[in-house]
C-alpha cells in the first residue's frame, strides 16, 4: 500500500490550496492509498500563544520541523503543497532539508500567481532548497513557463481538480444575478467590478452583485459601494465553505473575476462547471485554461468600463452565454479526478519504486 504524506494548509479558512489539499487528500484514501496529513496552518494550543506574534511563529515552525522528522519515517513520499514568500521559508524548505537527510522523495506541487514576482527577488534562496525535491509539479502552464525562466526545465503541469459531483449545472431564469468568489484583497480588483456594476445599473436597474470572500479591504469595497449608491444592489457575504460556493454558482448567472494577479484560479473552474459564463482579467495563467469568447470573455486589468461592457453584451445575448455554457462545461471535464488520478497514482508510484 502507498503511504503519502500530503503537507499544507487546511480550511479554515477555506482557500483555493486549503481546499484542494483536503480534496486530494480524501481521494486518495477512497483509492486505498493511506495518507498522512500534516498541516502547516493549525491553531494555536491557547489565547496567549496566538497573540504573541514571534513567539507564535516560532512555536510553529519548532513543531513542524518536528513532525516532519517523524512524516519521514513513516511514508514512502512526501507531497509539499508550496506557495511563494514566507510560506517556502518556513514550510517548504525545511521539509526539503529534513526529507534530503532521511532519503525520502518529495514533490513540491508549486502554486500562486505571484512566483515569478518571487523568484526574480529571492532565486538565490530559492534554488538550493528546490534543487533538492525529487519532482516539481506545477498545476498551469503559465507556471510551467515561470520556472522554465528560472533554469527548472523539470517542472511538470498535473492540474487541480474540480469536482464535478459538488459543481454542476443546475436550470433557473435569467435573473440578472453577478457573483465575486475571490477574497477581499487588493491584488483581486474587486473595486473594478463594483465600479463596472454602477455603469451597468444605468441601463438595467436590477441587476446585482454577491460578494463572497473576506480580507483587509472590506471597508474600503463597503465606502465604495455606498458611494456609488449601489447599497441595494451589492451584497458582502463573507467567507462561504465550498457547498454554499457551489449554491451560489447555481443561483448566479455571470461570474466576475476582475484580479490583477492569478494563476490557475479554481473559482472560474468552478463556475464553469456549473454553466455560468465567466468575465475576466487576461493576466497570468488564465489564457492557459480558458479562450476570450470561446469559454470566457476577457477584460484588461482596471478596467471597468470594459468589463461592463461585456457585462453587458452577456446580459443581451443569450446564445453567446449558452455558448459560452457549454463550451465551458465540456472544457472543465479536463479537470476531473478520473482525469488527473493517473498523474498522481503513476509519479507516486515511481518516486516510491526508487526510493
């Protein structure tokens, strides 16, 4: 029996790498693989600890350094969901460091939009770890291409995977109903999409916004929205767990992902597997899974009158969202686990065939 051991981030809060991580995990058990989780983002024991900010961090670094000494001894490969800044730091390098002494394979599955913003500052740190992993995996191949700049012509694409059973078409009216499922971050553009909606409102009053994420810039977005008199027609709901995501998508008919940065987003997978027609930014890895007017539109970055624009041409053109509906649906297939399982199962088994 293959013995996995996947290391991360779970939910709470849920996240795009958080989510994935506990998907893949559970998968691979209904497989019969016997995985070992180590999370890299659990609470803190006590009240006390959690505000005391150096001295939490290093608590938490101290206790995970121990457990992947033990991780080590127990698994045939070790599975490194690894992102840039202070997360390769303290939780990809020191598994790569602990695993190269123990002889144990790992994978570091590479992920964020913002990793050539990363390497070009800190490639000098970066390399010496990531030399050491046994396989680099990357989900897009606007990554792939990031790290072949980087002189790491090994790094592979196996995709997320979006489940289909959880995200799935379901019939209503048109009822003019945008969403956002993307947090409340600067980095996500979310102000253009609000300031789109008021251009919009102009010409069909009832049309409204569901905002679902939290982060930093809530009150900015909620002074915003207020300014543009657009109160009743934009609702903030927080952050929802995957099942009330999927119900949103199905009650929606336009998703709007306006970021600035990104690299394989899950949400506009997501959204495309339950038939909503998706208007987006162009920047990163999202022309690498999806086509302007083929299985999406695309806006430029900022850009709100553009985006209402194609608000707007969706709203008054049924066949090309059914278009984009099914060409979406058919594209997302790509994404199953029927599909990525053999990728994952083959390289798990070769890296434990060697070890």
């Amino acid at each position: 029996m293959l013995k996995i051991g996947l290391v991360g981030p779970l939910p709470p809060p849920y996240g795009g790498m958080a989510n994935q991580l506990k998907q893949l995990s559970q998968l691979l058990t209904d497989e019969g693989v016997q995985v070992e989780l180590l999370q890299n983002n659990p609470p803190y024991p006590n009240r006390f600890i959690a505000n005391l900010k150096g001295v939490r961090a290093v608590f938490r670094l101290l206790y995970f350094v121990f457990q992947i000494w033990k991780l080590c001894h127990r698994v045939d490969v070790i599975h490194v969901f690894s992102n840039s800044g202070w997360s390769w730091q303290l939780f990809s390098a020191p598994v790569l460091l602990i695993a190269n002494l123990k002889k144990t394979p790992v994978i570091i599955n590479y992920r964020g939009g913002e990793a050539d913003t990363y390497f070009a500052q800190n490639i000098e740190r970066v390399r010496p770890t990531l030399k050491l992993a046994s396989s680099i995996i990357v989900p897009s191949g606007f990554l792939q291409a990031v790290f072949n700049k980087y002189g790491f012509s090994d790094a592979e694409i196996i995709p997320n995977i979006i489940n289909t059973e959880r995200f799935k078409i379901t019939s209503h009216k048109f009822n003019f109903h945008l969403i956002i499922t993307r947090n409340l971050e600067t980095i996500y553009g979310i102000e253009t999409a609000i300031k789109s909606l008021s251009t919009v409102k102009r010409n069909y009053p009832n049309i409204k916004l569901t905002i679902a994420g939290s982060g930093d810039q809530k009150s900015n977005l909620e002074a915003l929205v207020k300014a543009l008199e657009l109160n009743n027609h934009v609702v903030f709901t927080g952050r929802l767990t995957p099942e009330q995501i999927a119900q949103l998508y199905q009650e929606a008919d336009i998703m709007l992902n306006p970021t600035t940065v990104d690299n394989m987003p899950n949400s506009v997978l997501e959204a495309l597997a339950c038939g909503l027609p998706v208007v987006t930014t162009n920047v990163g890895g999202i022309p690498y899974i999806i086509k302007d007017y083929e299985t999406a539109l695309f806006v430029d970055v900022n850009d709100h009158e553009q985006m209402a624009k194609k608000i707007i041409e969706l709203i008054e053109n049924p066949s090309l969202r059914n278009q984009l509906k099914d060409n979406g649906i058919q594209e997302v297939q790509k994404y199953t686990w029927q599909k990525i399982k053999p990728q994952w199962m083959g390289l798990y088994k070769s890296l434990s065939d060697n070890k």
